[in-house]
C-alpha cells in the first residue's frame, strides 16, 4: 500500500518511509491512497481474534505491507505487554445505552499510548534494519509527549525532543515528561500556547535541509502509523458491543486536535457501520464551532481544567478536508493557505454527515464528574468529563475515556472530595525535573537540536 500527501505535491511512499517521515515534505499529512473496504465476513473474521494484540495484527498488516508478517506480529505483540489490563482496552457499562471504553491502562495512563507504544517499536526496528539513527520531534499539549518518550526511552540509535508549553500541562504530566532519566530524552518547556509549539514544529519540518541532515521524524498524530493504531481501539469496542446494537453506536470523542476522532472516522469509512460520532470539546471550541456554524476559525487558547484539548488549530483536520473536497489536493492547498493567511475558512453547504458536536466550560467540567459518580460510582478525567455534557439517548453511547483521573488529582477532589492516585505517578514525585526552557520559535528549537541530536 502506498500512502499520498494531501496536498498532492509529494510523491508517493510505502507504509515504513511514511512513517519516517511523518509530515510530509509538501506540508500535508500522509493518507492511504486507497482505504481496504472491510465486509461482513471480514468483520466476523476481526471478531473472532481472541486476544487484542491479534485484532490489531489482522487490522494493520494491510496497511504496514512493506514489513514482514512474522515481523509486524512481533512488534505489536510487543507494544502491548506495557497494559496493566488484560483487555487493553475494557469496555465498561455504565447504563442501559452507555458504555466507557478505557483508555487510559498503558505505561503513561492515557489513549497515546495504543499508537505511541507501537510507533516506538517501529522506530526501533527501522533503526536496526536500516543501521541509522533516528531523531524524534513532537509537540504536546499534555499527554502525547508523555506516550510519546515512554514509547522510545532508551531506544538504541533514538532521540526524541517534546515541544510543551511551559506551566500550562499538569503537574504530573510534566513530571512524565521530565523526570524520566533517560539520555534520549529532552523535554522541551516552550514559552506561549501548544499552537505556537505546533506552529513552530511544522516550521522545522519544512527546512527539507535540516530534516534530512538529521533524520527527523514527526511523532505527533500527524505521523499516519497513529491515526491507524488508534482506529483498531473503535474496532474493538465496536465489536465487544451486542450484535443487535452495533448499527446505532455512537463514539463520543473528547477531542482538540481530531486525532482520535479521525480515527474511527477513517475505521466508519472502511466499512465498519458505525452511526455516529460526537466531538466533544472543550471551551477551546473551534471544532464544536466548525461542526455547528461550517466555520473553522481560530481563536485565542484559554488555559483550561481539560490541558490536553487547549488547542486551537486541529491539524489532523486537514485529513478530513482532504475527503471533503472530493480528494482534491489543489484545494486543500487553498483552504490551508487561506487558513494560515486569515486564521478562518468558511465552508460553502457543509454538511456534518455522521459528526456532531459538544463543548464543554471550565465551570461545567466538576459538576459533570460529581454527576457521573453520583449516578454511575464511577469517576471520570475531566478530558472524559466534556464527553458526558450531552447524550443522545436515542444512541448506544461509547464514550472514550481518554486519560486516567489519577492524572488531574486536583480536579477531581474539587468535584467529588476522592483524590485519586496511581503508584507510578507517585514514583515521580520523588524525582527531580529536568527541562529545558526555549522560546517557541523554529531557530531556538533547531539550535537545540543540532546540539543534542544522535
């Protein structure tokens, strides 16, 4: 399979090269060039995989068809020996049409890690194969940076530089960050928003120049290998749900960036009928705007209870555009290049298709979490919290619990008096924190680079 830009100006590459890549030369984002259409003796066949690992094999060997099978096996198998729960990814029942998916049982306690853990291995193995080093770049706005370095912490032949904005992620998800102890490792703490960190990222994977010189790879879901690891969670659940309902399921999406949500959006468009999905912002609401007005317009990020969603450029949206406007990359370029140039773009008769959306205030998040527990005894993050604002009880509801609340202590005692905690974040209490604090722009960061690099 082959994997093309949506912009259309670069030239064609296998899964492995894409990967490696990761933000294509041409300054769109890699898709398959044709999606498998799955039918329903292949859905029986998914359903019959006894052990999550293997759903995820049957699932991606027909995209990763440039590695061996034998290999691909191992790997996978491999990313998910790191998950405290058997399952992986449990399905939980809260009420007669609502369900929990969780998220949040891997290395770092959050939905990251399904692709990060894998993407790490991947890397590992190009490294090897290839006999050359590798460095990683990201930006995060709270738990990608986190999955992300846990997924190549003492990698051979690795480094990986996270771009975060500084005092504006958890205390615990910084301390994820930069406590490890790992020389591979540099946590980058950037003055401004994740949108200038993002900004600046994208910047430096334009100078061809400086990627190629050091082997730079983009680790944020812009990287194609996530958004595919992510789609099999939905597979998943999809088909752990009962057989009569599954024609109204709706994945309710906590969501900034519209990784995630793309990703059951690419699984629905491979044939696997799932009725809907609802974006669930939070007050950072450009993409409930967008899914209510037509209108993707910017505006400025407010520090919320939700760090993680404090985004106000999605830049897995453009895959979605890409599918809008028929797969015409000539338009992507002009609805980018107008986004870029204004900061808006208004789409003429949009229409919402299966998608519609939420949006959740600060003031709103603790009463929802007291909610939940109080009809349900079960406590929820407040990313998962802007997932419960409103439910359709015409739908089965599968509300996808992104991160464990063991990450936001603070929020949660505010809203129901339980602080919750996990061993391995009170590990890192006792450890000290080791960043680096750099103006957000592409000179401070290349500088960096050049110096740390392997």
């Amino acid at each position: 399979m082959r994997y093309i830009s949506t912009r259309g100006q670069t030239e064609p590459l296998g899964f492995s090269d894409a990967v490696a890549t990761g933000l294509a030369p041409d300054g769109g984002l890699f898709l398959p060039e044709t999606l498998p259409q799955f039918s329903a003796a292949d859905l029986k066949r998914f359903e019959q995989c006894g052990r999550y690992a293997e759903l995820c094999f049957e699932f991606l060997r027909r995209f990763a068809t440039d590695i061996p099978e034998a290999t691909l096996r191992g790997l996978i198998a491999k990313s998910y020996t790191t998950f405290a729960d058997p399952s992986i990814a449990p399905l939980k029942q809260l009420g007669k049409n609502l369900h929990v998916l969780e998220l949040f049982h891997g290395p770092t306690l959050a939905f990251k890690d399904f692709a990060l853990q894998l993407l790490g291995n991947l890397y590992g193995h190009q490294c090897a194969v290839r006999r050359e080093s590798i460095n990683v770049l990201g930006a995060t706005s709270g738990d990608t940076g986190a999955a992300a370095i846990h997924g190549l912490l003492g990698k051979p032949g690795t480094a990986i530089f996270i771009l975060y904005p500084d005092g504006r992620v958890s205390p615990l998800q910084e301390r994820q960050m930069a406590c490890t102890g790992a020389e591979n490792v540099f946590a980058l703490a950037v003055d401004g928003s994740f949108d200038d960190a993002q900004t600046a990222l994208k910047d430096i994977f334009g100078d061809q120049a400086f990627r190629l010189k050091h082997r730079l790879s983009a680790v944020n879901s812009v990287n194609i290998a996530r958004v595919l690891a992510q789609c099999v969670y939905y597979l998943s659940a999809w088909l752990r749900v009962p057989a009569g309902e599954r024609d109204n399921v709706e994945f309710v999406v906590p969501t900034g960036n519209f990784g995630n949500v793309l990703a059951g959006w690419l699984l629905q468009q491979m044939g696997v009928p799932i009725r809907g999905f609802k974006v669930a912002t939070n007050q950072n609401d450009i993409l409930y705007r967008m899914f209510t007005t037509g209108e993707y317009c910017m505006g400025a990020v407010r520090p919320s209870l939700a760090p993680s969603m404090d985004i106000q450029v999605a830049s897995n949206f453009e895959r979605f555009i890409y599918t809008g406007v028929g797969r015409d990359p000539a338009r992507v370029r002009e609805v980018m290049a107008t986004f870029k140039a204004t900061g808006a773009y208004r789409f003429e008769n949009f229409d919402r298709g299966i998608f519609s959306a939420s949006r959740c205030t600060d003031a709103e998040i603790g009463g929802i979490i007291a909610r939940v527990y109080r009809e349900h005894g079960y406590v929820v993050d407040p990313h998962t919290a802007c997932g419960f604002k409103e439910l359709n009880p015409d739908r089965v509801s599968v509300v996808l619990a992104t991160a464990s609340p063991a990450k936001f202590p603070e929020t949660i005692r505010a809203a129901i008096g339980i602080e919750p905690t996990h061993p391995s974040l009170e590990a890192l209490k006792t450890r000290p924190v080791v960043k680096h604090l750099l103006k957000a722009t592409p000179a401070a960061i290349t500088a960096f680079i050049e110096r740390h690099a392997v």
